[in-house]
C-alpha cells in the first residue's frame, strides 16, 4: 500500500505529486547571486538568497548545471557530474546550500 499522500490516487483520480501545485524557480548560477565580486554568479550567492525565495513563496528551487564543464554549451556539456565546477564555489557550497534550503521548506531540483 503506497502511504505517500502526494502519490495516492483520491476518488478515481490519477496521482498527483508535491510539483503539480508547487511555485518552482529556476536559476541559472553563473548569473544569479554573485558572492564574491567576480562577476559570476555562485552557490554561496545563491545560499545568500534563499530567503528571498522562500518569502516569494517558492516551493522549490531548479538549478541549472553548476557541474563541472568544459563551458562550450553553457555548462550543459557536464564533465563531471559528482563535482562543482570551480566557477561556482566547492561541493561543500553545493552541500550548504541544499541544506539551508530544506531548512527553509525549499526542495532542490
């Protein structure tokens, strides 16, 4: 029996999920929230920001690549996908962030 609330089916119905009513944000890192005055956009500008998100009403925030790449398509073109790509600050930043947003009631995408 599937106890998740947001998979069960009500009164003949399909399924829902959390997404199918949630305020979702995009954001692509490099031109977000610069942190450190560089000129690009980072994790930590990011993590800064996240109450702004969360007073918007912002159910989840979806992240556009920040993986390491060799940067030919945006940084689509992923190199790595276990790591940061230095432009955007260290996996530690990525683990601060995801962290800081779930204590706001934000989900990562």
């Amino acid at each position: 029996m599937n106890t998740d609330v947001t998979q069960q089916e009500t009164a003949g119905a399909p399924a829902t999920g959390w997404w199918t009513e949630a305020v979702i944000y995009q954001i692509y890192p490099r031109s977000f929230a610069d942190s450190d005055g560089d000129g690009i956009g980072d994790l930590p500008g990011i993590t800064a920001r996240l109450d702004h998100l969360a007073e918007l009403g912002v159910d989840a925030v979806w992240l556009s690549p920040f993986y390491p790449s060799p940067q030919a398509d945006a940084g689509y073109d992923v190199a790595d996908y276990r790591d940061v790509d230095p432009l955007f600050g260290r996996l530690g930043d990525a683990d601060k962030m995801i962290a800081e947003a779930k204590a706001r009631g934000l989900r990562v995408i």
